[in-house]
C-alpha cells in the first residue's frame, strides 16, 4: 500500500519548441545541469548534481529538498546540493523512512506495525499500533503526526486520516473546518485513489486529490445526515497547523478516468490549486482561501501516459504522453511542445529561469517561454522528479 505522498534533446530525444507542429530542435549537447535534481528511479531516489548521479535508494528528502534522510544500517542525513554527512546514527534493521517535519528537523520511520520519530538530537519516540498505521504529515509544530489509520485490521480495506499524539501515543478524530471535533462514526472512509500531496508554500496546508471514488460521503454530508451521490473526484484539504480538514468537491467527469490521467499543482503563491483531467482535456482551478471550484477550463485531451502539472511564474503546464500544454492562470490556452519520448515528470528550477522535464532516461531544461532547450543530461531508469534545488543551499 501507498500512501498519498509519486522534450527534448538527448540520447535520441526530439523536442518540438512553441506551438505543437513546430519544427523539431536541433539535437542538445548533455551538460552539466545548473540545479541539483531529486529523482525518483526504479532503484529508489538518485541526486543529478552538475559532476554526476548519486544514486540514494530508500529515503525521503525535507520539504525544502535541501536534506535528505536515508536509512539502511544507519539513519543517515545528507545534504542534497553537496552530499555531505550532516548527521549520522545507527538505526535497528527494518526501518524505512517515510516523511519528514517542515522544518527537517524531525523524521517519521516505519516498520511493520510501527512508527518510529527521531530527531539530530537522536532523541527517538516509538510506537506500536495493532494494524497498519502510516505516517502523512507532521504538524506544523511538530508535537504530532497525521497518520493513515487502514481498517478493518488484518485485512484492510480503507483508512481514516487521524492525529497521533507524539507526546501520549494517543489517535484522534481531526477537527472540521470550523475546528469542531469529528464524530467518530463521521470520520471519512478514503477508498479511492489517492495521489501525491501538494504542499502549500508556507508549508501550513497539504492539498490531496482523490480519485475514483464513488459513494463517499464527506464529513460534513455524514454530520449534517446528508447523502452525496455525486462524489468522484475531490480535494482533501488537511490544515497542518490547526489540524482541520476539508474536501473541495471536483464536477464531474474528474474522478472516472483511468488514475494516471489526474495531476494538481498550486501558483506560485499558493492562492490557486488546478487539477488536471487530462484524459476530458479539463482544468479545474480551485480559490485556496474559499475552497471552491472558480471556473473549468479546457484544453485539447492528452492521452499515452501519465499526467503532471506545474505552476511557474504566471503559466501553468500540464503534460501527458509526449505532450505538454500551457495555460495561464486564468485558463487560457497559450500552446505548447511536442516530445518524441514520453514525459516523466516536471520541476521549476530554484530562481524560477528554467522548466526541468524528465524522460525515461534524462532529464532536460528549457526556456519555461519559448521552450528552447538549454541543456540535457542522463539519468537512467527514471521514473519522476521529485526537488529542484540550488547549487549552493
């Protein structure tokens, strides 16, 4: 089980630049890349740094990327840009580490039925639960964990999103958007598809998009004693700080095609979350500060392969298959590229120059504008791109 945290020129690669239809771009030259990438790979993560890939394997990076934890017969903490050894303990066989607190400072770890939180200070809290627990996110503070509490135990079949307690051991309901305590009879049954969270900048409110999902019923309809038939697609909105949590409800069709078709990036500023359906060729554009639909807007279906979103500068872009569409933030089409190989994954570079895509065996960055390709580089056995970080961090 999972949990709901995952064109270019070179080794063969062709990038259409502009508008599709263009005329392909001159093969690019691999050099150094100008960022330090964070890779997901079928040998679990690798760091592309400008002298080379370091291959990490299980591990998990801070929020920031600029740290990542890796755990083997040590619980190692490296810095990403340079690889140095910041911190270093021995750790017990079997512990995978899984999430980390906003400030890096404090790391989830699993084991079967277990969770275990350390710190630099090799401080370390653990707990044992009777069925499968999995860490989601720290709260802001760092006095608690939201966690994916699976049920029925020994043979799970959906989870609950609770808070543990890190000073009592103690699960607990979350608290409605009007920071009331959840009933536990109306504590939602997540069954769907679940996809990466996207953290909002300030690091206080992590966005969830859940997809297939018929028959759920939301808190507030189970409160109120009202039943939804509608619900297909919709955002669990989980305040990191408070502790409440909310679920923006998508139109339909979102939530009936295949999983892969959904991505959901936030602006820059945090102030809009859009959700991609790139089977329907729809983009719904969600007010972070009301939690409501705005508008849909529309753009051509993408089909082949798995769909992602970025939000950089004032354009949002959205790629499936081999091809890549823009937007700006109001949805408004402003063309796009064609890829020759299938995209595997977008990042905004640190200062916001340069679009990063990935590719089953490299990685490219371009003009974000134009889509003139800047550079290449290998990284084989790609699967995602997870941070974009500085040099220098």
């Amino acid at each position: 089980m999972t949990t709901r945290r995952s064109l270019l020129t070179a080794a063969g690669l062709g990038l259409a630049t502009g508008l599709a239809g263009c005329r392909p771009a001159r093969p690019v030259a691999a050099v150094g890349v100008p960022d330090v990438i964070v890779a997901e790979t079928t040998d679990g993560l690798a760091v592309l740094r400008p002298d080379g890939l370091a291959p990490v394997g299980a591990a998990v990076t801070t929020p920031d990327g600029a740290a990542i934890y890796t755990a083997g017969d040590r619980l190692t903490l490296l810095s990403t840009a340079g690889g140095k050894v910041l911190a270093q303990d021995d750790l017990p066989a079997g512990w995978r580490p899984r999430v980390t607190s906003a400030d890096g400072g404090l790391v989830a770890l699993t084991a079967p039925n277990k969770i275990m939180i350390t710190d630099r200070t090799r401080e370390r809290r653990s707990f044992t639960f009777a069925g499968l627990v999995e860490p989601d996110a720290f709260t802001l503070d760092g006095t608690g964990l939201f966690v994916l509490e699976w049920k029925p135990d020994g043979a799970p079949e959906f989870y609950k999103v609770r808070l543990l307690d890190l000073a009592t051991g103690a699960l607990s309901p979350l608290l409605t958007r009007a920071k009331a305590p959840i009933p536990p009879a109306d504590e939602e049954q997540m069954r769907g598809e679940a996809h990466r969270g996207v953290l909002a900048p300030d690091r206080k409110v992590l966005y969830t998009l859940y997809t297939h999902q018929p028959g759920h019923q939301h808190t507030r309809d189970l409160v109120a004693g009202v039943h939804n038939p509608s619900v297909h697609a919709f955002v669990h909105t989980l305040d990191m700080e408070v502790g409440w949590a909310y679920c923006v409800d998508l139109p339909l069709p979102f939530g009936t095609a295949d999983a892969g078709a959904y991505a959901a990036a936030l602006s820059p500023d945090g102030s809009r979350l859009f959700v991609a359906d790139t089977a329907a060729g729809r983009v719904a554009i969600i007010d972070t500060s009301t939690l409501t639909v705005d508008a849909v807007a529309s753009i051509a279906p993408l089909a082949g392969g798995a769909a992602y979103a970025l939000a950089l500068g004032s354009r949002l872009y959205v790629a499936a298959g081999t091809e890549v569409r823009i937007l700006d933030f109001s949805g408004t089409a402003h063309g796009g590229f064609t890829a020759t190989a299938p995209v595997r994954g977008l990042l905004a570079a640190p200062d916001g120059t340069r679009l990063y895509a990935g590719f089953p065996e490299s990685v490219a960055w371009l003009d974000p504008g134009t889509g003139a390709v800047q550079g290449t580089a290998n990284l084989p056995r790609l699967t995602g791109l997870l941070r974009a970080v500085p040099l220098q961090h």
